[in-house]
C-alpha cells in the first residue's frame, strides 16, 4: 500500500510539474539509500539523466510563469508529465523501500499505466484551471498560480517519499482547490457574457430610439413647414383684389384720349 501511496504521490507531482520528481527520485536513488530504484529503472539516477533534468526543470520554471506561454507549455507537456508520470510510478512502486509487495515490481506496465493516468488527471485539471486564473486577475496571477504549483509538486514529491499516508490527505486538498478554480472561472466567465449581452442590447435600445426621435422631429418639422406654405398661400390668395372689385384700380387712359 505504501509503494502505490507513494507511486501515486509522485506520479501526481508529475502531473504539476514533471521534472520536479524526476530529479527528486534521481538525486535521492544517486545519493542516498531512501531510494533504491529496480534495476531496469537504474538510469534514472544516471548524470546525463539528472543534467538533462535540471536543465529542463529550468526552462519548465520559466516558461510557466509568463501569461500565454504557459498555455503553449501546457500543451507541449500533455504527453510529457503523463509519460513521466508512468515511469516515476513505476520506479518508486517497485523499490523494496516503501514496500515489500511484490506486486508492482511483478507488473511493471500495470504500475506505469496508473501512474500514467495519475499525472494525466492532474494535468487536465491544472490545465483547466490556468485559463480561468488569468481570465480573473488579467493574466497576473499566472506567476503566483506556477509559483504555488512548483511549491505543492516538491511537497508532495517529499510526502510521497516520507509520509505517504498524507498523500490522501493532498489528492482532496487539490480536487477541491482544482474544482472551486474551475467553477469560479465558469462562473465569471458567464457573468461577464450576461454583462456584455445587457451592454450591447442597452445600446442597440439606445441607437433605435435615438432613430425613432429622429424621425419624429423631421415628421413634425415637415409638417409644420408644410403648414406654414399652406397658411401663406392662402392668406395671398385671399388678399388679392380681383379685377371687377370696386377696389381694382381704373385701367390707365391713353394720353390724348378722353375717357369713355
């Protein structure tokens, strides 16, 4: 039980950040006797494998931590930390450390196909949640979110080697946290849309009445304009004095002519 604790433990520190357990497991199997990796898993602890490492860890560290790249780095590492996940599971499950059971050294492919899925799960679930992260905090959060992911990912590599019964303890703590980022990303995502549905429908009501009143002023200027050409043709029409009133004014007489 405590080598698939372990295995677990490693396998999902993977899923965080896979050359952490990587190099961990690699410097204690090398250095110490905490780790005694079986014999097919030996280069593991080999200093072309613990260089390589460092110098991948590295370059994961950074890229991580700069909005954008880390989507591109997280895409880059779905067949990574699964792969690592599986190898480090199968390592750490068949050292006769943790455990005297036979049964994971005996099935090697069983135990790197749990670790596999192990790390897998624990990608999908931070890859998920980055995106709802930046959305929240304009992209400024990517940092602090890598920083606390490297953090948890050397914990629970050192939990999983020492104190692997609290290995439990932190796959709930992290379902947990994983889920609340998730759904609080959904969350604001969708009340964001709902904010600019009432934005653009509130302009379109604007713009459409600001047209109606429009047409309304040119509809009553028109005919007031048409009332007062009416009003003036008439009232010329009235005024003016017919030939045969007795207003009309006397046809002018021919000068040498006497009226008739």
């Amino acid at each position: 039980m405590f080598a698939a604790l372990t295995g677990a433990g490693l396998s999902a520190a993977a899923g965080l950040n896979a050359f952490i357990p990587l190099v961990i497991v690699g410097i204690f199997a090398r250095f110490t006797d905490v780790v005694e990796l079986p014999d097919q898993l030996m280069w593991l602890q080999s200093w072309p494998v613990l260089i390589l490492g460092l110098v991948l860890l590295a370059a994961e560290v950074v890229l991580d931590k700069i909005p954008g790249v880390d989507t591109v780095n997280d895409l880059i590492q779905t067949a990574v930390r699964p792969l690592v996940g599986g190898v480090i599971f199968a390592a750490s499950a068949s050292a006769a450390e943790f455990d005297d059971h036979r049964f994971w050294t005996d099935h090697p492919l069983i135990a790197g196909i749990v670790g596999a899925v192990i790390a897998a799960v624990v990608h999908i679930s931070k890859t998920a949640s980055r995106p709802a992260v930046n959305a929240s905090t304009g992209g400024t959060g990517a940092p602090l979110a890598s920083f606390a992911e490297d953090a948890i990912a050397v914990g629970l590599s050192f939990l999983a080697i020492f104190i692997p019964v609290l290995v439990v303890i932190v796959f709930v703590v992290l379902g947990v946290m994983f889920y609340r980022i998730v759904t609080s990303g959904r969350r604001r995502r969708k009340h964001k849309s709902l904010l600019q549905t009432q934005s653009r429908l509130a302009r379109e009501a604007a713009q459409a009445d600001g047209r109606g009143s429009r047409r309304e002023r040119w509809r009553a200027w028109t005919s007031e304009y048409r009332e007062r050409l009416g009003s003036r043709g008439g009232g010329s029409a009235d005024s003016a004095p017919s030939a045969e009133s007795p207003d009309a004014p006397a046809e002018a007489t021919p000068r040498g002519q006497s009226p008739a």
